[in-house]
C-alpha cells in the first residue's frame, strides 16, 4: 500500500487511535511492518483514559511540503491544546516510558496470545485468535472448516459481550460484528492495562474461557 501510494502522489494515513502509542508493545503499530506513514492518528493510549485526547502526527515530507508552500496550516479545533488534557496525556507517556511498560506489554502480550490460543482456539465455534502486544481478537464462525461466519441475527459477539458483563464473570469483552463481509461475521477483543501482570493474564483467559464455552453450550443444546 506505501509503495502505491508513493507511484500515485498519493499520502499513507494511518488510523492508530486503538492500537497505537504502545498498546502492541512499540509505540506506533506501524514500527514492526517496517513501513512509516505520512499521516497518522494517535488518540486512546496519548491520554489513557484520564484525559479526553487525541492528536496527529506528520512526517517531515508533509512538513516540507507546508514549508516550500504558504507555510500556513489553517485548521482548529474548539479544544485543541488543552493545557490541562495534554499535561495528563506527557505524564502517562513518561510512565510508559520510565516504568518499562512498552516491554510489559511486549512480554505479557506474548503470554497473553499463546494463552487464549491454548485455552480456545480448539474449540468448534473458533475460526481465528490474532493479534500484537496487547490487542487481541477471537474470530467466531459457524465452521471451523470453511469459516462461514454466523448470520448477524445470531448476535454471536454481544451474547458473549453481555454475558461477560454479568455474574460470575463480570469481564468487559468489545464485541465486533459485520466483519466477515460487512454483514456477518462475529469477533470480540481484548485489551488489558499496560501494567497487566501474568496472574492478570491467566485470570483473564481464564474467564473468557468460561464465558465463550458456556455460550456456545447453551447454543447447541
């Protein structure tokens, strides 16, 4: 896709509000394909939660570009450069930073992939588990075999999203739908703290275990 772009005088943008600023063990997503974007977007992990943030980031070609032009970049945002919103986002970078956390989420993410894989990816109702650092997902399908997804007015991943939600799991589960062919298809994911630890992961999948196999058993009875 970069080469493309390149041929066509095209910008790569990249969208990394999820999965970018350290939530798959580097910093950006894009540092273990080897490939850099123009453009990109950087949102949840800037501030973690505790304070409303986001941002984009650009390479020195689009720098340059603005440079040799009207060196004018006209735009605003009614909040932009919140003083007490980008204080929040340098302080939890600096702890990301000074207490190792990219390495943590390296090597819990690691524990955490071949742990789900373990735990789930024999079971019948399981097509995929893929992901990075600490960006997981389980792919749901109907046959094991060719991947036919379910039909979307099964609901797969909001039964799993609910159940979890409730006694004795009380887990969160970020259910995902219509990604099979923009209808069906079922997925949920999974995104720990940075600061998870293997007891955390163990536990987690643990549970996800559970509420994945009861679902499934209450389905086929």
């Amino acid at each position: 896709m970069k080469a493309v772009c390149e041929k066509h005088g095209a910008l790569l943008i990249l969208d990394e509000v999820m999965c970018g600023m350290g939530r798959t063990g580097t910093l950006h997503a894009w540092q273990q394909e080897g490939v850099a974007p123009d453009i990109q977007a950087v949102g949840k992990g800037l501030g973690a939660g505790y304070a409303p943030i986001a941002g984009m980031l650009i390479n020195h070609k689009v720098v340059n570009a603005l440079d040799r032009g009207s060196r004018n970049f006209n735009h605003g945002h009614t909040y932009q450069a919140h003083a007490l919103a980008c204080a929040a986002a340098f302080e939890v970078q600096s702890i990301i930073q000074d207490d190792c956390l990219l390495e943590n989420a390296t090597a819990m993410g690691t524990l955490l992939g071949a742990s789900l894989k373990d735990a789930l990816l024999h079971h019948a109702h399981v097509g995929d588990i893929r992901g990075r650092g600490l960006f997981w997902a389980i792919e749901f399908v109907q046959d094991k075999e060719t991947k036919a997804p379910f039909p979307a007015s099964e609901k797969i991943a909001m039964q799993i999203q609910k159940r979890g939600m409730q006694d004795p799991y009380n887990i969160a589960l970020y259910p995902g739908s219509g990604t099979a062919d923009g209808t069906d298809g079922d997925h949920i994911m999974l995104a720990p703290a940075y600061t998870v630890t293997e007891g955390d992961v163990k536990h987690m999948v643990d549970i996800v275990a559970r509420v994945v196999t009861e679902i499934f058993a209450n389905m086929n009875r």
